[in-house]
C-alpha cells in the first residue's frame, strides 16, 4: 500500500525479536459511549437524520432484518453516496458521477469506528486522495483530517477464481479505524492529468462506509477456562469451530500455545487438506516444527459466523507466508484489537464484496495471534490477501500502518513464532525460498513462475507500499527468528 497514516509506537531493541513474548489477553472492549449529553459548542451538531432514502443498513447477510432481537448480528454497515463538493456542485449538478471532488459535509450519523470508500467496478482504480474527519461519541470532539489508503487493489481474490470472479465485489480503499464516533465528514478529490489542466475520472458510484464492529463476545464467567465451549453453537459457528478440533474444543475463544516439549511429545504433524489423507511422517527426518502459539480463534475475538459465505475453500499446501499491514492506522489499544477485526472483516465481506475475512491471520501491536478467514488454522485456506499469489500461500496482517512508524518487536516475534509452525507444518524452512505461480497482477503476469522468501513481503508479489517500508525492513529478523523456533541452526 502507498501512503499509511503513522502514529508513533514504542519500538524494543531488535534483540528482543527473538526472546519469548508473552501475549497479553485482549480485554473485551467497553460499551460505546452514549452520544447524548455532551456540551455544546463549536464542535457539536444538532441531533438528525444521517441517511437519504437511497442510503442503506446492512444488519445481516441477505439484507433482511433479523427475525428477533436475539438473532440480530452485531453490528451494522451504512453505505452514503457521495455528492459533489465545492463548484462541482455547480458545474457538474446534472451529471454528478463526474464530478472531481465529491464528498459529505459535516453531519451527524449512527455510530460507527471504522470508514472506507466503496465502488461500483472493482476494476477501477481511484486515481486521487480521500481524506475523513469524524467526532468522537465520547467527547463531541472533531479530528484533524486523516489520509485514508486508496490503494487497495492488491488485495483480493486472484483472477479466475470463484471469489475473484464474483459480481458481488467492488472496488474499494483500505479501512480506516477512527474509533467510536457519532460524526462524519468526507473529500475526496480526484489527481490532475498529466496536462495538470484537467483532473481525471473519479469511479463510478462512490459510496461511504460506515462500519460499527459490534459488541464484543462475553468475558467467561469468572472460576471458568478460557478455553470452556459456549453452551449452544450456531451451525456456522460450529463449522469453523470443528476445523480447528484437533487443537481445542468446540465453541473454545483460544487455541492453547504448545511448549516444544509437548510438541515433541505429540510428535506434531500438518493437518491435512479437506478431502485428503495425512501421509506417513519420513521416519529419518527431522520435523523442524516451531512450538504453536497460543491463538485467539474467529469466536475469540467476536466473528459473526453468518456474515461471511458458507463452507470453506483449501489451496494444495502453504509454501510461503505474505506479511501485511492492515493501513487502518495506529490509533487502537489492543484491547480494542477484537474490535478492529471485526470492524475489517465486516467491512471485506458486506463492503467490499469478499466472501470472508481477507487475511489468513492478524497480529496486533501485543503480539497477539488472530485466526482469521475460517477453515482451520492448520490447514490451507484460500486467502484473498495477495492478488495474484494466494494460492498455496497464507497471508499474515499485521494491524497498523508502518510505513513511518516502527512495528512493535512483540508484533514481528508473533509472526516469527506463527511462522515457525505454520511453515513447519508444511516442511518449509523460514529462512529458504519457494517458488509460486502468479494468478496475474501488476508485477507478474499470469503463469510466470517466482521465487519468493518463505517469509515475503506483499510487495514482493505486488507493486505496493505494503506491509509499509518499516515492517518489510524487520523481514529478515523474522526469518532467523522464525527458523530458530523450528530447531534450526
């Protein structure tokens, strides 16, 4: 991705990379603040209507409202079209899709903690800058204006694909995590041409996306496990549970770590593909398996299981791991991290058009691990994470932008320690190369065979910022931290 929001994050010494962390368990995040009672003043605006009739809610994944209260998903997306701005509204009255400057004055709407911009034709590319300023729900206070990323079409389903093939996609920005906010204003503005005379097109049918990630699940009762199975599962819940069953128990929020000691002692192997049988371990090999870290699965961090498509969908095996930044900027504590997940997975699936979570994993700025698009953490899900080269490879996302701003060593030594595994289940040594085969993109047309590092970079695959210069520059501590965790010298 080009340009990132930065925010300054405490950085450790790069020694540290390699030393254990121990993560830190996410609180689960508070009530949004109500949006009544602040003080007025310059920065309030009066209580009204945030929608034309135009405008959409999306509560549940077929658009019809939920049969009761105890059936509603959590959370919701609010889509505004954008309208002219400035003297386009003048000029460009009759025709407004051209016009080069489109946006929403300030008003007040739902609360949401998370944007994007929508639209219609995935194939476009908006050549220009969105910029949102939102107010708080706590305080009544209006940000500053915040960049948001318009380059996102290196991410997605690969070409040829059901999902990328699907009509259901649009063309999309990165999200953007504001927190909880009742108040919005949006510009975007389209880039000059090459003249400097004129200013080019801007995509068709841009639409604001509002996202309100919902509340997050119940904390356990207390005296209870973390890992204790809810009472009752959905059946899409119990689906994406059952895939992970050989590590953790039905309904479970939390895949236990593994010591390399109880590793040894269950001689752990790789889970095989759905419809295949394990082979027989070389007896005279040596499986260089890192210890699994402990894991927060998709009902750990609050996924609504019926937001995203049914089933699940498997490449042949994992080659290679793509490291991301999410772009949704730095403003989030970690206890908010269930949030932002939830918040990005709404904004893939009902916004965008995916048919789940993008990214294989996630990782926050504590070093906790996340599981995301479902399937089963072991195994190998198809992905829609490095346009061109999700197949036989998984995609981590590292949440943040760091393309100023320094990743955090806890963050870069979970993608060491869930490589380690995740690799070595597959018998791919972290520090080697693998070669995949592009499905097409902006770098490598489709068909060319590429060498990648084990633990690549997405702009390796594809001409992008991404995972952003400061997070691509600790690549390399991961994959000598990564192939130490496996037992190798």
């Amino acid at each position: 991705m080009r340009a990132s929001l930065a925010s300054s994050v405490a950085v450790a010494c790069a020694a540290a990379l390699a030393l254990p962390v121990t993560l830190a368990v996410p609180a689960t995040a508070t009530a949004r603040p109500a949006a009544t009672g602040r003080p007025a003043g310059p920065s309030a605006l009066p209580p009204g209507p945030d929608t034309a009739p135009s405008d959409r809610t999306e509560p549940s994944q077929d658009g019809a409202e939920p049969s009761s209260a105890g059936d509603e998903p959590p959370g919701s997306t609010r889509s505004l079209p954008l309208r002219p701005l400035g003297t386009s509204v003048r000029t460009f009255g009759t025709d407004p899709g051209a016009a080069p400057e489109q946006g929403l004055t300030r008003r007040a709407v739902s609360p949401f903690s998370l944007v994007g911009v929508v639209w219609d034709d995935p194939a476009a590319v908006l050549h220009g800058t969105v910029q949102v300023r939102t107010r708080a729900a706590a305080d009544g206070v209006w940000s500053a204006w915040q960049d948001v990323e318009t380059h996102n079409d290196e991410h997605g389903a690969d070409p040829g694909t059901a999902e990328g093939a699907s009509g259901t996609l649009r063309g999309s920005t990165a999200p953007l995590w504001v927190g909880d906010s009742d108040g919005v204003e949006i510009r975007v503005r389209a880039e000059t041409t090459d003249t400097g005379t004129d200013r080019v097109r801007l995509p068709a049918g841009l639409r604001l996306e509002l996202v309100d990630p919902g509340e997050a699940p119940a904390d356990p009762a207390p005296g209870t496990r973390a890992m204790a199975p809810p009472a009752a599962l959905t059946a899409a819940e119990a689906a994406a549970s059952a895939a992970n069953g050989q590590w953790a128990p039905a309904g479970a929020a939390v895949i236990p770590a593994e010591t390399a000691e109880t590793a040894a002692q269950t001689g752990t192997a790789a889970a095989p593909a759905a419809g295949t049988t394990a082979a027989a371990p070389a007896a005279a090999k040596k499986p260089y398996i890192g210890p699994r870290p402990r894991i927060i699965t998709r009902k750990g961090w609050g996924a609504d299981e019926r937001l995203r498509e049914k089933g699940f969908v498997y490449t042949k095996t994992i080659k290679a791991a793509f490291v991301h930044h999410t772009a949704t900027g730095n403003n989030y504590r970690c206890a908010q991290a269930p949030s932002v997940l939830r918040g990005i997975y709404r904004y893939h699936v009902k916004s965008s058009g995916w048919r789940d979570f993008g990214y294989n994993f996630a990782v926050d700025r504590c070093g906790n691990i996340y599981e995301g698009r479902a399937g089963g953490v072991a195994k190998p899900v198809l992905g829609a994470h490095t346009l061109g080269f999700n197949t036989n490879s998984m995609g981590i996302a590292v949440l943040g932008s760091f393309g100023g701003s320094a990743p955090p060593a806890a963050a870069v030594t979970a993608v060491a320690r869930l490589t380690a595994w995740k690799l070595g289940l597959h018998g791919v040594n972290p520090k080697g190369t693998q070669t995949l085969v592009s499905g097409g993109g902006n770098r490598y047309k489709k068909g060319r065979k590429v060498a990648f590092h084990a633990i690549a970079g997405h702009r390796d695959g594809f001409a992008t910022e991404c995972p952003g210069s400061r997070l691509y520059g600790k690549l390399g501590t991961a994959r000598a931290s990564s192939a130490k965790y496996q037992g190798r010298r």
